[in-house]
C-alpha cells in the first residue's frame, strides 16, 4: 500500500522589507506637492503704531476694510449687515476668537464704526486693531 503524503499549505506573507521606503516617498511627495495658501485680504495700508504685540494667529479671524469701503472677512467678501452673522457663527466655532481689524489709513470712519457695532452686536469683544511699527 502506497503512502499518502499529506502536503503542506505555503504561509502567505506580506513582504515588509521595503515598508519604509514606500513611506518616506509619499512623505516627500505630499511634502512636495502641498501648496500653502497666504491670507490675500484686500490691500490696506495700515496706520504706524508705536509698540506692536503678537496675536495668536491660530485664534484670530482678520477684517479688512478697504480704502473703497470693501470689508472683507478672512478673503470673504460682506457687507455691513453681514459682519454680525459671519462674526457669531465664527465664535460659535472657536469661542476664544480674536477679531483683527486692519483698515486703511484713508478709511472713512463711519464704515469702520459701523463695523465696530456690528461686531458688539456680536459678542465679539476681543477686537485688536492693526498697525505698522514706525521706524
């Protein structure tokens, strides 16, 4: 009577020998191939101040108001009525907001006032205002 061998099933394995390598390229490329986005904002140029202080930037939501009148809230344009609406639902997501002003030299103070009541009908009470450092 012949033997009956029984055969033996081959171990699937995942060859893990060039894991490493495979990582480190698409650390590179996204590394490479990610493009970081500037705050465009309007063009404002801001008034000369004496003594500046550094704002967290990761708790800031900037305002820019134009020389034209043009408000902008972090590269979204609205208008006056709007600053309330845009500036709560900020704060609903980040309670700790700061709102940066930043206006142009040549700004009409009305509109800036406007703003500036907007923002108290808000809630949003932490209001840095912007500037350049003489020099």
């Amino acid at each position: 009577m012949a033997k009956i061998v029984k055969k033996t099933k081959p171990e699937m394995l995942i060859p893990t020998a060039s894991m490493s390598d495979i990582a480190f390229l698409l650390l590179l490329f996204f590394m490479v191939s990610t493009v970081f986005v500037r705050e465009r904002g309007l063009k404002v140029n801001l008034p000369k101040a004496g003594e500046i202080e550094k704002i967290p930037r990761n708790h800031a939501s900037t305002i820019y108001v134009g020389r034209s009148g043009l408000i902008s809230i972090d590269d979204m344009e609205v208008s006056v009525p709007d600053v309330q609406y845009v500036m709560q639902k900020k704060l609903s997501e980040d309670f700790n907001m700061i709102t940066c002003f930043r206006t142009d030299k040549e700004t009409n103070y009305g509109i800036m006032s406007d703003v500036l009541n907007q923002l108290r009908k808000a809630s949003a009470l932490r209001v840095s205002f912007e500037a350049k450092l003489k020099r």
